[in-house]
C-alpha cells in the first residue's frame, strides 16, 4: 500500500512551531512519510530516517552525528556506530543499579572474519594514551574478561611493539594469573615473582646465565667455549677458573639484569648445566670427554674416557652425547655441567688399571732378576 504524504508547507528560510506538529494518517494501517525515505513512520510506530523500512522503534540509515549524549537503556546498531571529532570520551555507557546486572556493552559479531570491537589509534603521540582502556574502581568485578566456547580468547599483534602491557602502580599483588575454573594454573607477582601450577615447557635444553665479555671487542658467540675469569667471560682459557660454552638455545635464563636488551650488550648466555652444542675439531664418539682443543679460538676436542688423566679434569667441559666422525669443525651435542666426581672416578679406574698394569710388570721383573741370579750362580742348565 502506498505511504500517504504528509504535506507541509515550505517556507523560504525557516519554520516554527509553538506546539505540537502532530501527523496523522486517514488509514491507521498506512505509514506516513516525509519527502519519500526523509522521515518515515510505520503503522506500528517505529522510525525510519533515509529508509522505509524500519527495523527497530528508530532506524537511521547512514550517519548520524550527536553533539551532546545519547542515553540508552537498551540500544543495538548495525555497521559502523560512533565517531569522534572532538577532544574528550566519544562513548561513555554507565550501568545503574547494584546486584546480579546485565552486560554494559554486549557485542555480537556473526560474520565469518570481521572483528566484535576493533579500536584503531592513529597520529596518537601520548605514550600513556590507550586504545581501550578498562577500569575497576571498587568492588571485585574483572575488567577484561575474553570467553572463547570455540576458538581462541587472547591478544595477537601483527607489528612490532608490545602485545600486552600490564601496568599496577601500587606494587602490591598479583600483577597477572591465569586460572582453570578456581585453580590458579599462572601467576605474576608486581614484584615479579612467577607461580606455576605444573612445569615450564618448551625446546630449550640448557639452563644459563648472562655473563659478562671481558673484552667487549672480543667476538663471541653461540657454541663457542669460553673461560671464566672473575665472572667474566673469554675464549682465551689462560688462567680460567671454569670451562663452560655460549648457549644457543637456553630453557632458562638467570642473571638476566634488566628488561631491556640494551642493558646486556657486551653479555653472553651462557649454559651452565643441560645440553648445548659445542664447536668440536675432528672426531668424536657418544660419551667421551669435551675439553678445550687448546687454540683460544672457541673449539673443543673429544677425549675417551680411556684417556682421561687426574691433569684433565679442570678443563673437561662435559660429555658427547653424540658421535660424528667429521674432522673438521663441526656441532655436537654435550651434555654440560658433569658431575666432577664422576669425572674422578673414571680417572680413579684408569689409575687403577695402571696399578694393576704396573703390580703386573713388577712380578714379572722379579721372575727376570730371579733368573738372572740363578744364571749367576750355576743353577740353571
């Protein structure tokens, strides 16, 4: 049925009303327009501006600008919503009342890969300005809270710079935590204390420590041997008091000294007990011995454990657990940090070999000068 117009007079600049314009229908069951799609009004009372097809009490297709507030007890848009040109908060939504309350922003996306809320900063110049920003003031309510029934609830960054900032100013409690119902799996302390409820999994293998270069010029890196002196680090072994060897992929690192990786320039990992790959010259069999090679230049060499004498033991780095019949340079995997009593004792069995070598050689000395002496003295046809 067609839209009965409602006819106005036109004035050349403006119109006033002291009153009320009411517009009425002769068909209740008719809608009634202004200007085709301008203002339209459906038979059951609901709104329409630019449409006439309206889908809610107002239905407004195409921009609409407030100047001041818009109050809503319940409001639901499609497409894009608000935006701000001036200085100040372009959306504030207040939830009355106290107890069990509804959602202040419920947002439903049914679209196959649009996002429910995306907050875009551009030119913003003010490093403690936010894109979103949540807000707990009293009460125990959670400020964020991501359900995922399918899929994944988290944070993902497509660019450089800090996915996820967590910031308390009064340094007291838990800073971060991560629960499976009320078990507490992950925490993060403010004073940076970390909890877990299980084990930390990942592919490093070795547990290290940054140590810092004696000589900063000096080139070192991952796989390297080096010698600590006075708790600094150097492939020239003269005088080390230890034999470790630059991590390549830690499990664990200590001794870290800042956030910044600016504040460890001129520091190495360095791996003080688990598996690291070595730098070895020449052949190596699983289980033999990893000392220095003795050329300052970071390389390592294998020795049996056939051969390990009581002098080897402070430079023994630790043990093959691979074999490779390479001579030249090349990786090995070397389980770090070797019980040096157990170094001993390998030691302690090839002396006790020689012991019973020598005893071995000594009866038969003693058969030699026995025959010697009867020879000496006739006895032996």
């Amino acid at each position: 049925m067609a839209p009965c117009a409602a006819e106005l007079a036109t004035p050349t600049k403006s119109a006033s009303f002291g009153g009320t314009l009411n517009l009425n229908a002769p068909d209740i069951n008719q809608p009634v327009a202004i200007d085709g799609d301008t203002l339209y009004v459906d038979p059951i009372g609901r709104v329409g501006v630019g449409t006439i097809s309206p889908d809610a009490l107002l239905h407004v297709a195409g921009n609409a600008e407030l100047d001041n507030q818009l109050a809503a007890g319940h409001a639901t848009f499609n497409g894009q919503v608000f935006g701000g040109t001036a200085v100040g908060t372009v959306i504030t939504v207040t939830q009355p009342g106290t107890g069990s309350q509804g959602n202040g922003v419920h947002v439903t996306n049914s679209t196959a890969g649009g996002d429910g809320v995306r907050v875009i900063m551009n030119g913003n110049t003010n490093g403690s300005a936010a894109g979103f920003s949540a807000l707990v003031s009293s009460g125990n309510g959670r400020a964020v809270e991501a359900i995922a029934t399918t899929g994944l609830a988290g944070f993902f960054q497509s660019q450089s710079g800090t996915v996820m900032d967590v910031n308390r100013t009064d340094n007291a409690g838990t800073l971060f935590q991560a629960r499976n119902g009320s078990d507490i799996e992950f925490r993060v302390d403010s004073d940076g204390n970390v909890y877990c409820d299980d084990s930390f999994i990942n592919t490093g293998a070795d547990y290290a420590e940054w140590l810092e270069r004696a000589d900063y010029s000096e080139e070192i890196g991952p796989a390297d041997v080096v010698g600590v002196r006075g708790g600094k680090i150097s492939m020239d072994l003269e005088g080390a008091e230890q034999i470790l060897v630059v991590s390549t992929a830690p499990a664990l690192v200590g001794n870290a000294l800042g956030a910044e990786s600016s504040e460890r320039d001129g520091f190495e990992q360095i791996a003080f007990i688990g598996q690291a790959p070595v730098k070895m010259r020449g052949p190596v069999q699983s289980g033999d011995f990893v000392l220095p090679s003795g050329r300052n230049d970071g390389t390592a060499r294998a020795l049996a454990p056939s051969e390990l004498k009581a002098e080897d033991l402070p430079q023994v780095l630790g043990r093959a657990w691979e074999s490779s019949e390479a001579e030249g340079l090349h990786l090995v995997n070397v389980v770090i940090g070797v019980d040096q009593a157990a170094a001993a004792a390998v030691v302690i069995d090839n002396l006790q070999g020689e012991v019973k070598r020598l005893a071995h050689l000594d009866q038969r000395l003693a058969h030699l000068e026995t025959a010697v002496a009867d020879l000496t003295a006739g006895t032996i046809d």
